[in-house]
C-alpha cells in the first residue's frame, strides 16, 4: 500500500510542479489541473490511512503521512485564493510544495 501511495504523490508532485510554475509566473494555474493534483493527493493521503490503521507502519510512516497533511491543509489554503480570483504569494507555494517534498521523501525512505 505504501508503494501505492508514493506514486499517488509521485503524479501529484509532478501535477503540483506545473501548478508552480504557473503560480511563480505570476498566472492562474489551471483549475482543471489544481483538481486532480488534490485528487491523486487526497488518494495518497488516503492510502496512507489505510496502512496505518493496519497499525504495522513504522513511525517514519506516520510522520510523512502528518506532513502531507500539513501540505494538504495548505494545499486548501491555496485554493481559496483561486477560487476568490487571487494569486497566492509565492512563499506560500514555496512552503507547501517544500513540506509535500519532506513528507515524501520521508515516506521514500521505507521503501528504499
């Protein structure tokens, strides 16, 4: 399951990075494209749900799972400024994407 998740978060990622360069250009990013980053992210998110409630994940797990939570919460916050017709600072961006790569690369090491 965990494999499962990362690459969840892997097409995320690279949805997210098109979203950023968008946004870092001072554009709109697609909406389109801003709702199926959520979605593989929410898929991710879920699937680490799962293994964890199985309650045989080691700590790293829930760590990573906790900071793309965090990103996620985020990933909200960004959306707000779409939806009220308004770029987000770029910091913002900067933040969300840089505790989505922790999480991940949190959640990578387990399986590398």
């Amino acid at each position: 399951m965990l494999i499962y998740g990362l690459i969840s978060f892997a097409i995320a990622a690279i949805g997210g990075l098109i979203l950023a360069t968008h946004v870092l250009r001072g554009r709109f990013a697609p909406w389109a494209l801003s709702l199926l980053h959520a979605a593989f992210g929410a898929l991710g998110l879920l699937l680490m749900i799962a293994l964890l409630v199985q309650g045989a994940a080691p700590q790293a797990v829930l760590i990573g799972f906790l900071l793309l939570l965090v990103a996620a919460l985020g990933g909200f916050f960004l959306a707000s400024f779409h939806l009220r017709r308004r770029l987000p600072p770029n910091a913002v961006v900067l933040v969300h994407a840089g505790v989505a790569v922790v999480g991940f690369l949190t959640l990578l090491t387990q399986v590398l």
